[in-house]
C-alpha cells in the first residue's frame, strides 16, 4: 500500500497529487511516498523520532523551556515560529498531563475541613482551566510593568503562556513527586511551586525584554508572584460567596 496508481501514474495516499519515478516525498504534501501498512516497529520508531529526534521534538521544546524560557518566547514573537511548538499547543498538553498525573496521584490542591463546596469541588476537577484563565492575567501585569517595551497584549500573553509552561514542568518533575513522597500539606505545596515559580518567570522576562537585566527578573518574578495572590483572592472569594449564598 505505497500509493495508488491511476492510468498508471502513481499518486500520494494522502492528498492525490502525482507522483515522479523514483520521488520520496510528495512534492505537495511532504508525506513519503512509500506507506507501507503500520507496523508496531513503525509506531515505535515515530514516537522515539518524536521524543528526541524532531528539531521540535519534546525534548528540545522542554529543554528549551528549561534552559531559556524568554528566549522561546523572544524567537516566536519575531517570526521564528516553524522550529518551536506554539506557546498554546504546549500549554494544552502541558497542562492535560499536569491534571492526568494529579488524578492518576490523587493530590488534592484544595482541602477543607468542612469538605469542598461545589464551585471548589469543580476548581478541584479541573486545574487546566483555572491555569489557561491565570494566563491573561499574568499577561496583564507584563503589560503594566513593562509598558515601555511598546509591544502590544497579545506579544506579551506569548511570553505568559510559556511562563505556564514552565509551571507546569516544575510541578511535575519536581513538586508533584516531593509531594508524593512526603505528603506536604497543600499550603506547603503552593508555597514552594510558587517559590520556584517566581524566580523561573524573572528569568524569562530578562531574556525576553531589553532594559536592564536585574529590574527585569525583578519586574518578572513579581508579576507571577501578584499573578498567584490575586487569582488565589480571586477564587477564596468566589468559593466564599458561593458558600455564603447556597450554603448559609
């Protein structure tokens, strides 16, 4: 099953266009001219080509994200954004690992002695829509204090979503596996994830903004520090009303 053959012209499996003698690639698509019946050798062979291999393999993309995280982000708002994984892409993975490993773990982010209400309980189920809501927020504080750089909101949610990103790394490597261990209490939890955090984020908006390289990792870490008070204000607030109002 290499391709098809019409008039006996050979054609691409996948979009239809005509195929050379000889030719490897579509010339249209970039599929391989050869597709053999899937193999579990193939899949496996694909999945380890995209682990480690792929110039934006997830190795590469974590590395990145790691090592440089303003830098991702700097190369992506000035166009260069064929060889890194889209800012959006890698949080929606990011963040669906985050919660697939906090149920597989049964880690609890909110606890109460009374047990949870249901907005809590809804908060509690679904963390990947409280980080994609925090995103703007942290993307407004860049804004505010970094007005002087003159790049507009959506430049700035690039860098924000990444920061994200990155959160989401250390919970999973690092905070997630501690907890696992020795059962800090969620307080503990939140204190040392934003600990980490905070630091990581001032990183990123001195590689990512030009000025001077101190005020910047100080403008950055306290952006996600404000970022952390006011969704957590935010959301002690709305559970404190929905309790006041459906549970008096």
């Amino acid at each position: 099953m290499s391709d098809f053959s019409v008039g006996g012209t050979r054609h691409c499996l996948d979009c239809g266009a005509p195929l050379q003698f000889r030719q490897r690639f579509c010339s249209m698509c970039g599929q391989p001219a050869a597709t053999h019946r899937l193999t579990t050798r193939e899949i496996g062979h694909d999945l380890l080509h995209a682990l480690v291999h792929a110039d934006r393999s997830a190795y590469t993309v974590i590395k990145a994200l790691v090592t440089r995280p303003g830098h991702v982000a700097r190369e992506f708002v000035a166009g260069k954004r064929r060889r890194h994984f889209g800012p959006f892409a890698s949080l929606v993975i990011l963040t669906a690992i985050t919660t697939l490993l906090v149920n597989v773990t049964g880690f609890h982010s909110i606890t109460s002695p009374n047990g949870l209400n249901a907005l809590q309980s809804f908060e509690e189920r679904h963390l990947n829509l409280i980080v994609l809501a925090q995103v703007p927020l942290l993307s407004l504080f860049f804004l505010v204090v970094f007005r002087r750089e003159r790049l507009n909101y959506a430049e700035h949610i690039v860098l924000a979503t990444y920061a994200f990103c990155l959160r989401a790394l250390i919970f999973c490597v690092l905070i997630l596996p501690l907890w696992y261990v020795e059962r800090l209490s969620p307080t503990t939890v939140g204190y040392l994830s934003a600990a980490l955090w905070c630091p990581y984020v001032g990183l990123a908006t001195l590689e990512f903004y030009a000025g001077n390289r101190f005020a910047s990792w100080l403008k950055g870490a306290t952006a996600a520090a404000l970022t952390l008070v006011v969704s957590n204000f935010i959301l002690d607030g709305a559970s404190r009303l929905y309790t006041f109002l459906f549970h008096p």
